[in-house]
C-alpha cells in the first residue's frame, strides 16, 4: 500500500469510471473503486473493486471496516428514479442521495485517521437551470439558488463534516458529462451511437431529433477525471468549488453533421421526437444491430440506462422557442491552476471509437 488511497464511489458510471481509470495509471495511487457492479475496465489488478449498495448502511460500515486507511474520497456515486427528470425535484431521492453519502463518509470519518480530501459531484442545476433561465455565465460565487436540491443536503452535510474533522474538500460543477459507459442515469453518447445505429440499420436519415438550437458545453470524463486527481492533492482547490467544462461551446445542430460524419450515417432534416419514447420502441430493431457487427450482447436498456430521458431534456425536445444559453464560467478553476481542455468535437470522436473499440457500438469512421 501507499501513502494516498482515493476511493471511487459510483465506480461504473460516467464520471467515476473515467477517475478508476485515471487514478489506477497514477504513480503513487492505490485505488479502490466501489459500485454494485465491477467498471467495465480490464481487470489487471491494477486497482480493486468492492461491490456495495450504498443504501445499506450497515454493509457500508462492513466494507469500510474491513478496508486500510482511504486518504481521498472521490464521491460520484447517483441515485436517480425511472424516468429522470421528474425525479429531479423529489423529496424522496434527495433524501436517498443523502443518506447513501452520509453512509458512506460517516464510517471513513470514525476510522483511527479518517480522510484528508473529500471531492463532491454536483451540476449545473446548483444554479437552477432545470427551472428556470440563468444569468450567463453562471458562477460559483453566486449565492445558493433558492430551490430544494439534494446538492444542498450534500453539500451542508460535508462542510459541517469537514470542519468537525478537519479535512479538505473540493466540489465540481460540471456542464452535460459525455464518456465511454453505459447503462447509466446521464451519459449522452451511448444514445446518441445506438440512435446513428437503428437509422442506418433502418435506413432513416440520421435526423437531429431535438429541439430549437441553443448554446450549451460539454465536459469529457476523462477531463473531468484529471481535475478530480488535481483536486485532491492542490491547495488551491481546498475547500473549494468549481464549474469545469470542456473549455468551448457548441450548438447541437451545428456539431450533429460531424457526429454523423463519425457514426458513418447521412444526417437529415431536422425531425423532432421523443428519444425517450421512440429509444424503447427499438429494440428488436437493436438485437439486429448486435447480430449483425458481432457486438457484445447488450439489450437496449443495458445501454441506455435512463439517458434516453436525459437527451430529451438535454436536445431541447418540446421546446417552443429557442431555450437560453447554459453556460457556465470556469474562470476560477483557470486560475486555481487546472488549465486542461479539449475540443469537443475531438472528444465525440474518441468517445465513439471506445464505444466501437469495447463492441458496443458498430465500427466508426477512423476507429
């Protein structure tokens, strides 16, 4: 064992699964990823993996017990309601969301030497852009936004923890989050991969099936990987918090004939629909698609998860008039000393060919 050992909650979805990934190639690193199922990471020993419902709060203090000294908590880990977005303002999955981190940090903060930084997920609804129009660019040091967020119950409940214990912490804000993962609450590019497939497969055009255009940023996992390996050992990002994004913006219609250029698929005129809706609607149409490249075999909800929901909310599907840009300002996280970015169009690029490369999508163009 070494001297700093982070461990992941949340390890199988779309941000913790890129931090196993990062933390375990790290020099110096012992990491231990936790999740009910193992990541779909190669398991080369070169990280370790604890299979653990978080709602359970006696088998987390078993777990944790049993574990050495955790020097970094990486906590990514969600609790979302079918359906996403109306889970979104529910008491009862705020309340979940609290209580599986509570948990999972109350055993940590008993042990003989508890933690020294505890970094927090949260996003861009901290400023109440699923109810309403923001102020652009958003900042972190507005004053809280007055609705009911299971952010807030995180966030209160790990600042008092922190100054009773005395540890670090660092709480990120990221815009939409795209990787390489599936079957998960948010992760876009599953969807967005399966959506080019049943087109070609049915011969439909690869029609962008959202809303009115409107100016929005993308966070790469992998980044976001690299700010949360930062964060844990900066002491400009103790005790603070951070928007982070790729660092450009984009338009959805604008980006969607290079993602079709990549899926190796003919967009077509604009064609709004529900992904929500017709996602499930596709699936014998999917067990084609699997048969036919040889791919791994994934029932259509196993890749999706609930993100069909998620790009519904995300492409603007049903919106009458142009939605307000979703910006954010990452000025501060640039002058705290993370300075990484990434062209977003690059990163669909890579995301596509991971995608490709673990048999879950068909092949790509340059994959």
């Amino acid at each position: 064992m070494t001297g700093k050992t982070v461990l992941i909650a949340g390890a199988t979805g779309v941000v913790g699964q890129a931090a196993v990934e990062h933390f375990k190639a790290l020099e110096g690193w012992t990491t231990i990823a936790l999740s009910r199922r193992r990541p779909d990471i190669p398991d080369d020993r070169s990280y370790r993996h604890i299979s653990l419902d978080l709602r359970d709060p006696e088998a987390c203090r078993a777990a944790i017990e049993a574990l050495p000294r955790v020097t970094h908590l990486v906590y990514a880990a969600l609790y979302e309601k079918p359906g996403l977005v109306e889970g979104w303002r529910d008491s009862e999955q705020m309340a979940t969301n609290l209580a599986m981190f509570r948990n999972l940090l109350e055993p940590l903060l008993d042990q003989p030497r508890g933690p020294r930084h505890v970094s927090l997920l949260q996003g861009t609804k901290a400023y109440g852009i699923h109810i309403h129009r923001i102020a652009v660019p958003a900042r972190e040091r507005w004053p809280r936004d007055p609705h009911e967020n299971f952010y807030w119950l995180q966030e209160d409940y790990l600042r008092e923890a922190s100054e009773r214990h005395g540890f670090g912490t660092t709480i990120f804000r990221p815009q939409v989050v795209f990787g390489n993962v599936v079957g998960v609450a948010m992760n876009l590019t599953p969807v967005i991969g399966v959506y080019a497939a049943i087109c070609r497969e049915e011969g439909l055009p690869f029609s962008y099936p959202g809303g009115p255009g409107y100016v929005l940023e993308a966070v790469d996992a992998r980044l976001m990987a690299k700010a949360l390996a930062w964060a844990a050992e900066a002491p400009t990002a103790r005790n603070e918090t951070f928007n982070i994004t790729n660092g450009d913006v984009f338009v959805w219609q604008n980006v969607w004939p290079a993602i079709a250029e990549m899926l190796d698929v003919e967009p077509g005129p604009e064609r709004p629909m529900s992904m929500g809706t017709f996602m499930p609607s596709k699936a014998e149409v999917w067990e084609r698609v699997v048969r036919k490249h040889g791919l791994r075999a994934l029932a259509l909800q196993d890749v999706l998860g609930e993100s069909h929901h998620y790009a519904d909310f995300t492409f603007a599907y049903g919106a009458q008039r142009r939605p307000p840009p979703a910006l954010v300002s990452t000025i501060k996280i640039r002058q705290a000393g993370f300075v990484d970015c990434i062209d977003t169009e690059d990163m669909f690029r890579d995301l596509f060919r991971s995608l490709a490369a673990k048999q879950i999508l068909p092949s790509v163009r340059g994959g």
